[in-house]
C-alpha cells in the first residue's frame, strides 16, 4: 500500500506530518483497507492546541468541513473531499476525546497526550495509529460506557457485529493483563464479557458501576441525561422522517444552477452532481425553467405560452409587441420564477447544495427572461404587467454560480432528438434558441460556461471537481 501513488487522504496525512501537526487514528482501524479507498470515515485524533492549524490545513488542499444536524458535538468535526476518481474521503475528527452513548457522547475523556503517547506508525497504509493494546483499552472504556443505560444497550446491540470486528483486530495475541491505561480497569474487566468468547454486552451491573465511577468526566448534569436521550430521539425521528437532512455545509449552503439550451447535458450532470455530493451532503433540486405547478402550467400555456414554432421566448430576437394575453403569462411566469427563486436562495441560508436545472436572466427574449415587449399600440394592461415584470426581474435573487453548458449546436440537436420529453422542442427551436442565448448572462454572481461536448467520463469529473471547488472556497 506504501509503494502505491498517493490519494488525496494520504496526501493530507503526509501534509499533516510535514507541519508536525500530531495526530492518530484511534478506533476503527479494522476499516482503514475501505476508509483508503474512500468507503467509510476514518475517526482522528488531533490535540485541540493543533485545531486551527489542522483546518488551516485542510481548507487549503479543498477538504470542506460540514455540521451534522442531528449529532453536533463540541470538539467533533466532520471533513471531506472529492477523490481523483470521484470516491469521497471522509475525516472524523475528535479535538477532544468525546465518547459514550452513540447519540449523545456524553463524556469527554482527558486522555489527549496518552493518545498521541501511544501511536504507532502503520507502514502498510502510511497512517499514525494506536498500538493495539492501547487501542483494546480504549475499546473497553468504550464499551462499557457505551452499555450502561437501556438506549445505549439498544443502539450498541445493533452495531455489536462491526463491534465485534474491532475487538477482534485490536485484541489479536493481547492478553488481558497487557491492557493497562491511566484509569484502572482491572475491577471491571470481568463484567465485560470480552475476553475468553466472542464480544458479548456487558454486565449491566459493570456498565453502571463503571459509569459512576466516571462521573467526573461528564459534559452535562447526570440528572439531565434521560432528557437528552430522549431529545436526540425526537430530533433523529424528525430528521428521518420529515427534515431528511444529510450533513450541512456551516454557516451557509451554495446554490449552483446550470443553464444551457435543451440538448446541453444539463439534467444528466445535475443527477451525476447528485448522485456523488448526496452520498454525504444534503442537497435540493429545482427546476426555474419550470417554476410552475401542473395546475399553473396548464393556465398560462392556456394564455398563450405554446412551444408552436421557433420565434417561442429565448430562440430568437423578438420585437412584435406582445398581446395581452401574453402580458398576462409574461408577468405570471415572472413571479412565478421570482417566488421559487427566493425559496432557493432562502434554502441554501440552511447550509444545504441547492441545485436547480436553469436560472433567470434580465435580458429581454433571452431563454428565461423577460417576455413582454412593449409597442405604440400597447394598452394599460400591457404597461401594468410590463413594470410588475420588470420589479421581478429587477429583484431576483442570485445564483451563487451558473454553469452555463456550451456544446456544438450539431450535438444539442442529436441529444434533443434521443430524449423523451413532452413539448419537446423542435431542430429548428434548437437551432434557434441556440444562435439567440450565445451570450446569455443569468442572474448570478458568478457564470462559468462550460464545454459539455467531450467524453462523457472527462466531462462529469470536471464539473464535479469545479463545483466542488466553488463548495470549498465559498465565502
């Protein structure tokens, strides 16, 4: 594993020791052949006077940091970034030693200098890891802590498998007078049926005598416990049953839109997008070419909005003044485009990745712009509906980013013919729309056009890794 090219997790980690920042892989190493390959977290221990320099170090090889909604500990931060072939690596992060019951960790442990006192290095897969007695004592600290209430016992019996695999690696040719750490376990080693049979629960006796005995090392009153646990069940059960959150980027989310005529490659990257940042990221997907509902839809097309022939809006240059009916459907659509523009924009203040499948421009006749054109024999309506339209646009939120996707017209026309799409547009409104948007400008604070005719493979982990450079470096 040493000999091979480095990914960017060893990369970080070679970075780390270069800057003679400790730290150490201290549970979980039974998993570091998947955690390499970019399956799985891998839980560190960096020592809190190093924390600042440790992000420091991650942001500028573009790790980004996010918040798990429903499990923010203090000292506890999740890390992650996009591999050369699109695997994500994931940090776990203790700052401090931060343990016991899955949902709350409600202990936190002054081992730091022990942890790093007792690191060795792993040469098979270039990582600092504790030497396995010291990694069989904490596992024990752990899983006596861990039992010694009735949700505890619950959640720890559904993982007691991969439980199982830890014990296994870190107590191999360890005998059980060999596991010695700063807090004596000897009184207690018994009751966790560990030793002499496969990992079994512990004594509920020994998990509670164990606990009082480390009721100094609690982050909350023992009084408030029950509480807590009960709390975090509530927000676990609103989370996976309604809010749906993945981890949330602090501070703020980014919406990143892509634009680009019919044939351009959007939908098929927003999925990929999707599929490879949603393994970890919460993340929303809209449609502001189509801000209306079924219902809406079927009215203003009704009023006029019939995709009939190639002068339809953003194919070409238009200057025919437009009717009333078409006023109407102007400034409907525009506040319709207004009102899920801001639901985006008010979204992504949450921390999540918005995504949306084109974004509005102020530029008259351009693809979702601005409709209504005004003449000498334009009447009131058309005059109300043209200010009320020009206020949306005038007041439209902005994208963080638009991708705007280029491809050789030759190209949108055959990808427009293969795809199944009801009111789909025409060679000729391809053509069209393609010639009127060349210099298309959406409404955001930053545009970035993008080739999108090469290899499918060459193009997805280009975007991805562009968008993924906007999420790192967003301010």
């Amino acid at each position: 594993m040493a000999s091979e090219s480095l990914n960017k997790l060893k990369n970080l980690l070679s970075e780390l020791d270069k800057k003679n920042i400790a730290y150490v892989s201290w549970k979980n190493n039974h998993q570091l052949q998947s955690v390499m390959l970019g399956n799985g977290d891998i839980d560190l221990f960096v020592p809190l006077d190093d924390r600042l320099k440790f992000i420091d170090v991650c942001k500028a090889n573009s790790w980004i940091e996010v918040i798990n909604p429903v499990a923010n500990y203090p000292w506890v931060s999740h890390f992650y970034i996009l591999g050369d072939n699109c695997e994500i690596f994931h940090l776990h992060v203790y700052f401090k030693l931060i343990t016991g019951d899955t949902w709350i960790k409600e202990y936190s442990i002054p081992l730091d200098s022990w942890l790093i006192e007792n690191r060795v290095w792993n040469s098979y897969f270039d990582i600092w890891v504790l030497n396995n007695s010291s990694q069989a004592y904490l596992f024990l600290v752990r899983h006596l802590l861990k039992c010694g209430s009735f949700s505890g016992r619950l959640l720890y019996k559904r993982e007691l498998e991969s439980y199982k695999k830890e014990w296994e690696v870190c107590s191999n040719g360890i005998v059980q007078k060999e596991i010695k750490g700063p807090i004596n376990l000897s009184r207690y080693i018994d009751g966790t049926r560990a030793f002499g049979k496969k990992l079994q629960l512990p004594k509920i006796s020994s998990a509670l005598s164990f606990r009082l005995s480390f009721l100094p090392y609690l982050r909350y009153r023992a009084i408030s416990l029950p509480f807590r646990r009960f709390l975090s069940f509530l927000l676990r059960l609103n989370n996976k049953f309604f809010l749906k959150q993945k981890k949330m980027l602090p501070e703020k989310g980014l919406t990143v839109a892509i634009s680009g005529v019919d044939g351009s490659g959007k939908t098929t990257m927003l999925e990929e997008v999707d599929k490879v940042f949603g393994q970890f990221l919460t993340i929303d997907r809209f449609h502001l070419g189509r801000p209306q509902g079924k219902v809406v839809e079927f009215i203003w097309r009704t009023l006029g909005n019939k995709s009939e022939n190639s002068s339809m809006p953003g194919t070409s240059k238009i200057t025919t003044p437009s009717s009333r009916a078409k006023s109407v459907n102007g400034v409907i659509l525009a506040f319709l485009r207004y009102r899920k523009a801001s639901l985006v924009i008010n979204r992504a203040r949450r921390g999540g990745l918005m995504l949306t499948d084109r974004w509005p421009t102020d530029e008259i006749g351009k693809m979702d712009g601005p409709r209504i054109i005004l003449g000498e024999n334009s009447g009131w309506v058309q005059h109300l509906c043209k200010r009320l339209e020009s206020w949306a646009y005038a007041n439209m939120p902005q994208a963080d980013v638009c991708y705007f996707f280029e491809v050789p017209i030759e190209v949108a026309t055959e990808r427009n013919r293969s795809r199944i799409k009801e009111n789909k547009e025409t060679d000729e409104m391809i053509s069209a729309r393609f010639l009127g948007n060349l210099d298309y400008k959406p409404l955001a604070k930053k545009t970035i056009r993008f080739e999108n005719s090469g290899e499918f493979a060459i193009k997805r982990k280009e975007i991805l890794d562009n968008i993924w450079h906007q999420i790192s470096n967003r301010v």
